[in-house]
C-alpha cells in the first residue's frame, strides 16, 4: 500500500453533533474534553480511509479552542488526512458551528493530530502518499512537513540543521 499515492479527499470524514447539556460546563459551554473526544474519533475515520488500516492516535499536535460553543449548538466535525509520511498520517480537523437562522457555518475551533496506522498485531505499517488537490491542501501538505520536523527536533529525533523545510522559513 505504501506505493500507493491518494487524495486527500478521499479521506474527508464529517460528522454533526448537537451539544446537549451532559456535553457542558457549569457555564452552559461545551466541554474542551468533549470536543477533544469527537475530534479524535472523527480523524481516526479519516486515517483509516486513507490508511486502509487501523489508525491510532499518536500525538495531538494542536488544539484550537478559539471560540465556545454553546448548549443546543449544531457543531460539525470535518476531518481530512493532510500529509502521510512512512506510516504516520497528520489529520486537520476544521469544527465549525451552524448558525440557525442563516444555516451559514462559522469556524470555531482546530486541531492537528497524528495517527499511525498498524497491523493485526499493532505493529505501524506503511501508509500511502498523498498527492494534494487544491490551494488549501498544498499548503496544508508543505506545513505538515514543517510541524513534523519541529517535533522531531523538540523529541531529539532530529538535528536543527537537518531540518530543510524548518530552517527555509527562518532564511528569507
């Protein structure tokens, strides 16, 4: 599967909620760990289409919680694989909320998280590339490299000045 290149369309996932009161605070706002549960289960169906495979979360990179989200509010989860590398997958996940009167989506809140997809025996297997579609996608794909690399280098899995992509940014 891993010579296989895909499109990150292919591995669009959308899911729509409606917050009701045991997803809330005190404050009638929606609970930042719920949010966080619907964002990992949302793009761990999108690692799986593209992976083919079962996909386990192995970092949460980035969560956004910009704006709140209120009770009885219509919130829709729309992930999408943004880059694969060997067996690691890094998913963007966009939540938007549904303005009632208007129908019009506002986004609210992000997140960036990796996936690795594994074997029957939960050993990590190579996943397909990804060969980007839009404006959006390819600028999506080139930053994912960029995150990757600053991870490794925090993690001590990389040397600063290995990390191409990472110090292009610094050079202009």
């Amino acid at each position: 599967m891993a010579n296989q290149t895909k499109y990150p369309s292919a591995s669009i996932a959308t899911t729509t909620k409606v917050v009701l009161p045991n997803d809330t605070n005190t404050l009638g706002k929606l609970f930042g760990g719920a949010l966080m549960a619907w964002i990992d289960e949302i793009a761990a169906v999108a690692a799986f289409r593209h992976s083919g495979r079962v996909a386990v979360t192995a970092a949460i990179n980035n969560v956004s919680f910009s704006k709140q989200i209120d009770l009885g509010a219509i919130v829709t989860l729309s992930a999408k694989v943004s880059r694969a590398f060997n067996s690691s997958m890094e998913v963007i996940i966009d939540v938007t909320v549904e303005d009632r009167v208007t129908g019009e989506q506002d986004l609210s809140n992000q997140a960036i998280l990796t996936f690795v997809a594994v074997d029957q025996n939960g050993r990590s297997i190579a996943v397909p590339e990804i060969t980007p579609e839009t404006e959006e996608d390819q600028a999506r794909y080139d930053a994912a490299l960029r995150r990757r690399q600053l991870s490794l280098v925090i993690a001590g899995r990389m040397k600063a000045e290995d990390a191409t992509e990472l110090r292009a940014i610094f050079k202009a």
